[in-house]
C-alpha cells in the first residue's frame, strides 16, 4: 500500500536524521565504495600482468585464447559487480539518507535496518545488471570480439556502442528516469511502502529507475575496456554530476552528444 511521506525539502528532512544515524549511514556507504575499489585495482594489477603474458606468448606465436570455464563465468560476474557497486553507491547516498530520515519521521525502530533492507534492493537491481553484462562479455569472448584488454576489438561494434550510448542519452526515457533519480524526495512519497519487504521493493524500483538512466553509460565500458579504471573512475563522476549535479539533464545531453560524435569518428576511422 502506497501512502505520501510528510516531508519538507531534502536538506531539512536529512538534516532532521539524528546525527548518529548520518554518520553511520555515511560512513557505511564510503566503506563500501572504498572496499569496492580497492578490489577493482587489485583485480586491475592482476590482469594487468596477465595481459603482458598473453602478449608475450602471442609474440612467440602461441595463442592463449582459451573457452571460457565456469569458474571464469562466476569471477567475471564478480568483477561487474563489485564494479557496480564501486560506481552507483556514491550516487545512492541522497536517497539512502531522506529514506532513513522518512523513517524516523514515521517513528520506525529500526530507520538503520531499513536503509540497509532499501540499499539491498536497490543493489539487487544492478546484480541483475552485472548477471547480463558478464554474459555480453561471454558472447564477444566467444566471438572473438574482445582484446586482452576486455574492449571491442571490432570498430563497427565499438562505433554502434557508442552511437547507442549517445542516443539513448537524449531520448525521453533516459529523461524520466533521470528525473526520478534526481528527486528522490519525489519518489520516496510517491512509491512509500511500510516494512521491511517494503523497504526492499522501493529499493528495487529505485534501483530500475536508476538502472534505465545509466545502462547504456555501463556498456560504454565495452568500447574503453571493462578494467579501465580511468575511464570507470571519469564514468562514476560524470554519473553523479547527471543525479547530483545542478545541470545533470543538461549534463546529459552533452554527453550524449559527445558519444555520438566519437563514435562516428571511430566508424569513420
């Protein structure tokens, strides 16, 4: 059941939450953003060293282009993972703390235990997310599509990502779901559910909002390379600047734009 969250503005009802609960919702979410990456640069380091191997074996004419095995399968939907949860948790943090804050309005117990039930939910989404982007990488694999370095080695696939990408960036779905991810007080008092399955299902549905304003942003990792920590570090700030920033629609378009022209010149190319 749907009820309306009795809420001011954003500032004042996080600014209501009880200093406690701030900290250690904060706190929470940089540990996990900080775990997250911390992971992404070992694992970067690590096949850092195997793709020098492979080139090595590959300049004394031996290939290292090996089928996957199900152990590959799991540690490659690991590593999307872990990546997601790296990039999209900064930019969770304004509707993680009004949803805290909407529960201790509502004079819940345990405001703590449904933030972690909103969060989990909302995390579920883009596990989903990491489930079909692994397979993606598995079909280029298969295809021989893919460099050392986990990038489309086809230009017409990279320039068609790319393209993609930047259309989707000016389409009206990209710009609903935008609109839902940068006003979450919006949200929380038109999708509120009591409890903590309810928490759960509001983070699932804010999860999709979120999934359908930054998938195709996600794919663009397929043209600079899954493990490029650079480009996933510039792609986790400029998704914050389109939900925090105070420009992010226009912020949006421009980087759509900007897609759509480097993919051309890759075709082109």
């Amino acid at each position: 059941m749907e009820e309306r969250v009795a809420v001011s503005s954003p500032p004042l009802a996080v600014a209501a939450l009880p200093r406690r609960d701030r900290v250690v919702i904060v706190v929470c979410l940089i540990a996990i953003t900080l775990l997250a990456w911390l992971y992404l640069v070992r694992l970067g380091r690590e096949m850092s060293a195997s793709m020098e191997h492979e080139q090595m074996m590959a300049d004394m004419g031996m290939t290292m282009d090996m089928p996957w095995t199900a152990t590959d399968a799991f540690f490659t939907f690991a590593m999307w993972a872990v990546m997601m949860v790296g990039m999209m948790t900064p930019s969770a943090a304004p509707v993680l703390l009004l949803f805290a804050a909407s529960q201790r309005r509502r004079g819940a117990d345990a405001a703590l235990f449904g933030t972690l039930a909103f969060g989990l939910g909302y995390l579920l989404v883009w596990t989903g997310f990491s489930a079909v982007a692994a397979t993606a990488q598995w079909a280029l694999h298969q295809a021989a599509m893919l460099s050392p370095a986990m990038a489309t080695s086809g230009t017409r696939v990279s320039a068609a990502i790319l393209i993609a990408a930047g259309l989707y960036q000016v389409t009206p779905l990209k710009g609903a779901c935008l609109a839902h991810c940068r006003t979450p007080l919006g949200f929380l008092m038109s999708h509120w559910r009591n409890g903590t399955v309810g928490a759960v299902r509001m983070g699932i549905e804010h999860g999709t909002y979120c999934l359908g304003c930054c998938w195709a942003l996600m794919c663009v990792l397929f043209v600079v390379g899954v493990m490029n920590l650079m480009w996933v570090a510039a792609l986790t700030i400029f998704v914050l600047l389109e939900k925090v920033g105070p420009a992010g629609a226009f912020v949006a378009r421009v980087g759509g734009v900007v897609m759509i022209a480097a993919g051309a010149i890759v075709l082109l190319r």
